[in-house]
C-alpha cells in the first residue's frame, strides 16, 4: 500500500495541531454562508471550495495554518469574486478532534475524577467555540486505569469509561444543511 502524504498544512485548532484531516467540514461551512445568503448555486459553492483547497494544497505559504486565519481568507475570497453578502453568515466549522485524556489527566496535579471531568468539559468547550464537529475521546482506558488503579477492569471502571466517552457525544455534532 502506498500513502500519499497530504499537501494540506498543518491546521491548528485551538491548542490542537491537527495533520491529514478531511476538508468536507470546509466545503459545508461554505455552503452553508451561500444558502443563507440566498445563494441556492451550490456549483458556486463547489467553485469557492476548489479554490481555497487549491490555495492550502499549492499557495499557502504556512506550514501551521491556525483555522481562524483560513476563514480570513475564506471572507477576503468571497469579497473578492463578488460573494461579499456571504461573508457574514459564514460559520466556522473545523475537523474531528482527538482529546487524550490520560494527557489531560497529567496536566492535572492531582488524580481527582472531578477535575479530570472540569478539565474535559472545558478543553471540549474551547474546541466547540471552534466548531469542531466531532470531539473524540483517546486513551480513555489507560486514563480510567490510572484513575481508579485495579487489578481487573470491573463495573466501576466501566462506569467511568462510559461517562467519559459519553461526554465526547455531548459536545459532537455533524453540523449539516438542515442546520441552516
């Protein structure tokens, strides 16, 4: 099998750096800006997305592109072709993001289940002001395993487990056009 590395930049979301990520939250966002600006085209919105991903895969001069200098571009692009009635109602949307927990549980000084809980509600709500769709929880067992220390993984641990991932699910959304 051969892996053809990405031509896109870096995207740093948030604290997050995020590397072969897909676009199609991109290609949403800006149809979105375009319906809600009365705009129905959506081969002008396919025509804008081409052009700003031929710009990240071929122009972009960054090899660290933060998501709120992209959406500039996105607004400075509209202005440009005569879209300018869409920039306003551009959303930011932005890729998946893994949150380690075991990470999040060392940045901790202490191996309290309620901080770790107050830590990832807000490190989750950062990423949400950043209209990440997908919030996705790693390393959960190792982070349970340090938390609770067991011999064997029981119902406890389990139920620890359960809660974490379930609040990954709270802060997710697959933002879609019936959004607008």
């Amino acid at each position: 099998m051969i892996l053809i590395a990405s031509r896109l930049p870096v995207l740093q979301v948030g604290d997050y750096q995020l590397k072969n990520y897909d676009t199609k939250w991109l290609k949403r966002a800006i149809e979105v800006a375009l319906l809600r600006a009365g705009m129905d085209n959506t081969e002008i919105a396919h025509d804008v997305y081409s052009g700003v991903l031929h710009y990240l895969e071929n122009d972009c001069p960054w090899t660290a592109l933060k998501v709120e200098d992209l959406y500039a571009k996105v607004h400075s692009l509209l202005e440009k072709i005569g879209l300018g009635r869409a920039q306003g109602h551009l959303p930011m949307y932005s890729p998946e993001v893994e949150i380690s927990v075991v990470e999040q549980l060392k940045e901790l000084d202490c191996q309290i289940e309620l901080a770790l809980f107050g830590a990832l509600r807000a490190e989750c709500e950062t990423l949400h002001g950043y209209g990440v769709e997908r919030i996705v929880m790693a390393e959960v067992k190792e982070a349970v395993s340090e938390l609770i220390a067991p011999k064997r993984w029981n119902k406890e641990c389990q139920r620890l487990h359960d809660e974490i991932t379930s609040l990954s699910d709270q802060y997710s959304h697959v933002f879609s056009l019936s959004d607008v």
